[in-house]
C-alpha cells in the first residue's frame, strides 16, 4: 500500500551500486496514471503487472502473465510497491541480487479506476480498492486495452493471492493470448534475448 515509507520495502532488497535498477523515490501522484506489465526471466520467467497509486507503483507478479480471455483468472501475487521511475526500466538485474534477470517492459500505457468512476467519493479510491481486495481498471495500453478486475481471494488468504480477470467488454479475446503472439518490448521492440545481451556489452 502506498505510504510515505512504501518504497521502504523495495529499497533494502536492492543493492544500489550493484544492479542498474533506479532507487527512485516517491512521487506526486500522476495526473494519467500509468500503468506497466515487465516480463522478468528471474528464477522463473513472471510478469510484473504495476500500477501508480499515490505517487508510487503498486505491485502484482503474475506468473502466467495476463490473458484476454474473461473465463480465465490468472494469480497475481502482491509484491512491494514500485518506483514510479522503474516503469521504464528494462535491463538486467545481475547474478546474485534481488530478481535477478533480465526485465522487459512488455506493456506500457494508462489506466483509469473503473469503480471509482461508477461511484465517485472517497470509497471508491485505488486505496479504498486495495483494502477491500477489488480493483477494476480500465487498461489503455500499447498492448492490452479494455477492462481488467483485481480480486483478492479468501482462499489464498494466507498467502494474499489476488486473480487478475479480464473483463467483458469490446476488447476481450483480443488479442487472444497476448503473451505468446506479442513476446516483445513494448517500450524498444526488443526481445528478451536482445536486452540480455545488449546489457553485456
Ligand atoms: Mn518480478
């Protein structure tokens, strides 16, 4: 969750000097929130799905990445909060640090609080969304469009799982299975293997 201290979390994981990721800070929250999904080929190949929330990137790794298909849900695991800055980074994490692996920004673009425009007061926040474990976002992305709920769910309480879902709407099934049709960078058009190794040089 978003507080003065969120990045907190995110700083003492990483060694600064040691991983080209940036430190970052809080910021003013934005006027268009972005949104972003990086694939990450860490100790098993994820997708970080982020969005900015109060000045910072709240966080969901999604191991199977998000699929456009309403009948699917697909797990996303809360992770802690982001820097707005990380939005843009693509690059390697090296061997030994936190994640390491070589991230992608396989998504990029903004989003709007769907529930909050449905009932417009202080409950219907992207706070108040979190804390009550359902979000819904319009996704306005170079890759994925349309509408996408968050659920927490009971059953995984005690490990915080979350479904992402997408929802029904002009944009659902297509593409049908994104992650697999559309493998590069959304921000550079390049491949996995092509920031691997251009971080080498
Ligand atoms: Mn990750």
């Amino acid at each position: 969750m978003p507080s003065d201290d969120s990045l907190e979390s995110y700083r003492s994981k990483r060694h600064f000097e040691k991983t080209p990721e940036p430190m970052g800070g809080k910021e003013e929250p934005l006027k268009h929130p972005i949104y972003v999904i990086q694939k990450h080929d860490a100790s098993h190949l994820h997708y970080d799905l982020r969005l900015e929330v109060g000045g910072v990137l709240m966080s969901w790794a999604v191991p199977k990445g998000p699929s456009t298909d309403p009948k699917v849900k697909r797990l996303a695991m809360p992770t802690e909060d982001h820097p707005i800055e990380y939005a843009t980074f693509e690059g390697v994490i090296p061997e030994g640090q936190y994640g390491a692996g070589t991230v992608m920004v396989w998504d990029t673009g903004t989003y709007r609080n769907i529930r909050g425009e449905k009932q417009p007061s202080e409950k219907a926040t992207m706070e108040e969304a979190y804390k009550k474990g359902k979000i819904e976002v319009w996704l306005e992305g170079e890759k994925l469009k349309g509408g996408y709920a968050l659920i927490r769910t009971g059953r995984l309480e005690e490990k915080r799982g979350w479904l992402l879902i997408k929802m029904r709407d002009e944009y659902a099934d297509k593409p049908q299975d994104p992650v697999k049709t559309e493998p590069n960078s959304a921000l550079t058009g390049r491949t996995m293997e092509e920031i691997a190794g251009e971080a080498k040089r």
